[in-house]
C-alpha cells in the first residue's frame, strides 16, 4: 500500500522481489491517488476503505492463503484506521505517522525551515487542524493511528529512518510501543522519510523477507 501522492508504481520493486520470493502480489491505487478516482486525500480516512477492498479482493481471488501488507506512510495508516483491524495475518508499517496533529506540525516546521518553523508551526497547526473536517472530511480525532494500533491483533514489524523529519524515529517508537506482540521495530540508519526499499534493498529485504516469511509463508504451511 503505497504513500501519499504516489500510486501502485510505488510498490513495484517490492512487488518483484516478493514475486521471485514465491508470494503472489496485489497492488493498487488509493482513492484519488494514480488511476483511482476520488476528490481529495483523507490521510487514511477513506483510504482505509480501499485497504479493506484491497484486502478483500484478495482473500477472494486467494481463499485459504494468509495475507501479508507492507504499507508506507499513508498505506500504513490506512491499514490502521479502518472501522475494524484489517483481516490480515502481518502488517509492514513504515515511516506511519502516530497522530495528525504531530505529521501536520512536523510537515511544517521542516518546510518553513528552522526560523520560520519554530515560529509559525504553533500557529498554522491549529489552523491547518480547524480545516481538516470541511476540507476533507475528517476530524482529527479520526486520523489517530497510535489510537488504533493495539487492536491490529497481528505481528507487526514498524520501520523509520533515524534522520525521518516527518516521523521522527520518536514518534515511530511511540507507535511501535502501542503495538501488542509480537512486534519488532527497525531504524533504518540514515534514513529520512523516503522509500526504505530503495534506500538500502539489501538490508530492507533482509529484515522484511524474514519476518513475512515467519509470519505469513512459513505459518501457512
């Protein structure tokens, strides 16, 4: 599941590597991101109802077999703020933001730059917040997935660049607190808030394949 303002296209190195792994892949569009339509991005609101038809086209072309997602930034809260746990058996959540107040003032401080962030980020943050529900819909209450992560009720894996300024490593770890077991984290050494995949290939499958092999192949057979 891929971020905010990419598409499936995103995904697809992963999308080789698990297919030469011997997993068959689902990839696809969010709502008003790529091929799909929709009006505007919800930051996992409404995404969240493309992961569950996601996750259900796939149980439906693949009845018996366990299902896995890798989900960056906007497909990992999207497969947390659904109106229940998403009906998979692993979840790869990476650079997911905890909370929308927290990705809003980030967002800002590191685009107005040190100066101006410090002095307008406590301003704008609660502007931008008073806009959410007429502009998109939703409320900040709704775009919580640090709220929403205990109940997942699978293994998760949650992976973050330690230079991340988007999700500071802090804030991953607070997600990955929340997380029931089993649970594992990653910091991605040097890494900002970019496709971990294509930061270091070889280190992210090494962590990645092992765990949805565990977890997902190896717990089916």
């Amino acid at each position: 599941m891929h971020g905010v303002r990419a598409n499936r296209l995103e995904m697809v190195a992963r999308a080789h590597v698990l297919h030469d792994h011997g997993y068959s892949v689902l990839l696809f569009d969010f709502q008003a991101h790529g091929e799909s339509p929709g009006r505007r991005i919800t930051f996992g609101k409404l995404e969240a109802l493309d992961a569950v038809a996601a996750v259900g086209f796939a149980r439906h072309r693949r009845p018996g077999d366990r299902v896995g997602v890798i989900g960056v930034s906007l497909g990992g809260a999207a497969t947390l703020l659904g109106p229940q746990p998403l009906a998979v058996d692993a979840l790869v959540l990476e650079s997911v933001y905890p909370d929308i107040d927290r990705a809003l003032s980030n967002r800002l401080r590191a685009n107005l730059g040190r100066i101006a962030g410090a002095v307008f980020t406590p301003i704008l943050t609660p502007a931008f917040k008073l806009l959410l529900p007429p502009i998109l819909g939703a409320t900040p209450s709704e775009l919580r997935p640090i709220d929403h992560i205990a109940q997942a009720g699978v293994p998760i894996l949650i992976a973050s660049g330690t230079v991340d300024t988007y999700t500071p490593l802090s804030e991953a770890k607070a997600l990955f607190d929340r997380a029931a077991e089993p649970r594992q984290f990653w910091a991605v050494e040097g890494a900002a808030h970019v496709d971990l995949e294509q930061y270091d290939p070889a280190r992210y499958w090494s962590v990645v394949l092992p765990f949805l092999d565990r977890h997902v192949k190896e717990a089916h057979r």
